[in-house]
C-alpha cells in the first residue's frame, strides 16, 4: 500500500526535522525517515557532543592554571569517562528534546533507510520513497508531493589509510574514545581539525597537525589564520602547512608512522582524519532522476530546489555552508517555497562561522582579500583585545576584532573574530549585517563595560576615524 504525503524529508538530523516542523505548522501532511537517530550528525557526532568535550578541556586547563586567580588547588586530573559520561548526557537530554519536539508536531516517523524511484503506477514523478528496515520488514512505499533531501555528511577518508578505529581514527571514532592517546598526528587544518587539536593539547596530549594548503583554515581570512597559528604554536602544537601525507609510507606499528612528500616523517599513537566532510548521496537513488550532481554535491537553485522540482536538497548535501545553522536557514526557505510563500533569502556570506576551543573564531561577510577583489575601496581596522577590560578580567587578552567596511557605501562587508569566548559576539554583527548595517551605526550601539562585547564598537568607531580605546 502506499501512503501520500504532502512532504517527505529523508533524513532527520538538524536541517530535517525543522523542516519536518515547519512543514506540520503550516498544515502539510509530513514524514521524516531516519536509519539512525533524530538530531542527526550535529548532535550525535558533531556540533553537541565536540563543544561538550572543548568546554570539559576548557574547565580542566582553567583549573591546571588557577594560580594566576590567585586560587591555590591540587593538580586535577582530567577524568575521560566522567567527561563522556557528561557529554553522553547532554546529548541524551537534547535528543529527548527533539523527540518530543518531533512528536507533538504531529509528524510521522519511518525509522529506515530512504530510497527515490523513479517514475512508476504510483507516481509519473520521480519521487516516490521506499523505506528499507534492517529487521525483515517489509518496504513501506511513500508517495510524496515533495521530497526534501537532508541526508547529511560524513567523513572524508585518506586515499591509502584505512580508518581501523584504533590507531587511524576519524572524529566519530574520537567521540568515543576509551582513553586518550599520549601523541595523536591530525590530518587537516579546518575547523575540525583545529577544535580537535585545542581539545587534544589541552588535555596534554601531544599534537601534530599536518594541513595541505599553505595555510589552516582555508577560506578564513587569512589574518585570522595567522592569529590562530601563532596561538597553537604557542601552546606547543607541532604545525605543519604546505603538507601532505604520502600514504604509501603509512605503517602501523604500535603506534603511526607515516611520511609526507617532501620526506618529513611523523609519529605519534594516533592519525585522526579531518579532510572534510562527504555528501551521503550515495544509495539513494539519485539515478532515478533527473537531479544534477555539481563537485559530488546536489547543484540546487536559490529556493534549495534540484533540477526536479519537487525535489529539495538542504544541508550538508547541497555544496554550501556544512553548518547546522546554515541547514536550519535552509530548511526554512525550502518549506517557505513548497507552500508558496516568498522566503527570505540570504547570500551565503551572511551565514556566520565559527571555530570552537580556548581560542575561538567568529566570522561574517567577506574576508579581507574577497573584499578587496569585489569592492576595490574598503576600509580594514583592527582592534585588539588588549583594549577590553573584561578580556583583562578574564584572564585571555590574546586576539582582536576586525572589521570590513565598503568606503562608497559604508557598509559592513566583513567582521572577524578570535579570541576567548568569542562565539558569542558574533550575532549582534549577523544581525547589522542583516539589516545592511553600517559602521557608523554599529559604532553607535551601546555596549555594556565591562564586556567583551565592547570590542564590536571600539572596532566599529576605529573604522569611522573615531577610535578611543585599542
């Protein structure tokens, strides 16, 4: 029997169910269906349980370098199965949130693996799902008038290095660890690899971080991927750029030996693999229409739209932003567009990205060298933390501010952040960049003293010739 829908979302991580949620709200009868939990990648394996881990290393370090607060303590040990025990919880109790969330919207469940047909009895359009189960039961057919694909990522392998999940180990297998390794080898300088090595060093743990290109944090302005090199330096992180890794000289001996290009050879207990994230659009049934695969993502339209129509594609599978909250903007305007609505749309630009660990990176708009090449004219300022009271207060003066604006227009193009706790600001320059803020009025807001908040103005009033502190 097959049983219509007005929408069915394949996969239920954070871009599926509030799709799956705001496609109830308006009325529309939904399904998700989902081969493994609700909450998907971000908060099983990603974005919940790492910042768990970062914040328990973050308090440990605190404590290690209590002296300087003038409080005495005896040496704390770092205690890894409380600390998972901690991060499993936090995790058990959001994805108990979503289930609930979930539930009351009145959404239908299909908990099995998704798969499109093509044209068939059921449907002259590609689009029709059969749900597969791993326990005999037989296929369900569904028969949607939309589709929305939010299958989601996973881990990018090395060509030649097999992930054995013991001494080669990617960032799933590291949320799960036993024990910590005394030296670990992290191959790729993104954003995984950096809140990986933040957590690593933290904790004691010796770190290799090996990255392709000739800086880390590729597509992040290149000033901050200067400050963030200089702090993991520091911190005694071994940093290797303009690197890569020849698998063939890969051996496994009780620990990892493996030799780069250019013949430096590393060693350590542990490789983790943080290349990047995949499309799962593998099995799915792509074949079975006409949706056009662009860089092994799925090319979409302004609206998430595929080449067929009726069928969407938000998230990780889609070739932009893998952020969850880039997903959750998505989900918003593929529903919008479904029921006919005008979705607010934004360029992916105005999407913030972080970097999470000790030092944390917060960035929106254009970095320094995009502005230069589609603007020309802009003014750079820089303002330090040094210059803010509560970084003083809190102990990390380390980083700065740095503001992007458009000399004709006045207009903010480009704002980054690094320093501690810095995650935090970058909503308030999200929302005047929303609202094509300029720098004079973001200079104008109020922020309170003491705060950290304090170094979005002092950046803002050096950009308009008016700078008082920094």
């Amino acid at each position: 029997m097959a049983i219509e829908y007005d929408v069915v979302i394949l996969g239920g991580g954070t871009g599926g169910y509030v799709a799956a949620v705001r496609a109830a709200q308006n009325g529309l009868k939904t399904a998700i269906v989902e081969k493994e939990k609700l909450g998907g990648t971000c908060l099983h394996k990603g974005c919940i349980p790492t910042k768990a881990l970062l914040k328990s290393s973050e308090v440990y370090k605190t404590i290690r370098n209590a002296e300087y607060f003038g409080i005495d303590v005896e040496e704390p040990v770092f205690n890894l199965e409380k600390v998972m025990e901690r991060k499993e919880k936090i995790v058990d109790n959001l994805f108990k949130g979503v289930k609930g969330l979930v539930s009351s919207a009145d959404i239908d469940i299909y908990d099995g693996f998704g798969r499109i047909l093509g044209p068939s009895i059921f449907s002259p359009m590609a689009g029709s799902i059969s749900v597969e189960y791993d326990d005999g039961r037989e296929n369900t057919l569904l028969v949607p008038k939309n589709v929305i694909l939010a299958t989601g990522s996973s881990p990018r392998m090395l060509p030649g290095i097999p992930v054995d999940g013991e001494y080669v180990i990617t960032s799933d297998n590291a949320l799960n660890m036993k024990k910590l390794p005394s030296s670990i080898i992290i191959v790729g300088a993104g954003v995984i690899g950096i809140e990986w090595a933040s957590f690593y060093r933290s904790v004691g743990v010796e770190v290799t971080l090996i990255e392709a290109g000739e800086q880390i944090l590729p597509g992040f302005d290149q000033d901050i991927a200067k400050e963030m090199s200089k702090y993991l330096t520091r911190n005694g992180v071994k940093l290797h750029t303009n690197t890569s890794i020849n698998s063939e000289s890969f051996l496994i001996d009780n620990g990892i030996k493996v030799t780069a290009f250019d013949d430096s050879t590393f060693n350590a207990d542990q490789l983790l693999v943080a290349i990047g994230r995949k499309a799962n659009i593998s099995n799915i049934g792509i074949e079975n229409t006409d949706i056009q695969i662009t860089n092994d993502f799925i090319h979409v339209n302004q609206y998430c739209q595929s080449k067929e129509s009726h069928i969407y594609a938000i998230g990780d599978v889609n070739g932009g932003k893998q952020l969850a909250h880039a997903a959750t903007y998505e989900a918003n305007v593929a529903v919008s567009h479904i029921t006919g609505n005008s979705p607010s749309l934004l360029n992916e630009t105005d999407i913030p990205s972080c970097v999470y660990g000790e030092m944390e990176i917060a960035s929106v708009g254009l970095t320094e060298e995009e502005a230069r090449n589609q603007f020309g004219q802009v003014k750079i300022n820089r303002t330090s933390m040094k210059a803010i009271g509560k970084a003083h207060v809190n102990g990390s003066t380390d980083g700065f501010a740095k503001i992007i604006i458009d000399e004709k227009t006045d207009d903010i193009i480009g704002f980054h952040l690094i320093g501690k706790g810095v995650t935090e600001l970058i909503g308030q320059v999200s929302l005047a960049k929303y609202f094509d803020g300029s720098g004079l009025e973001l200079s104008e807001s109020i922020n309170p003293h003491p705060s950290l908040s304090e170094v979005i103005s002092e950046a803002a009033l050096a950009a308009e010739g008016r700078k008082i502190h920094g």
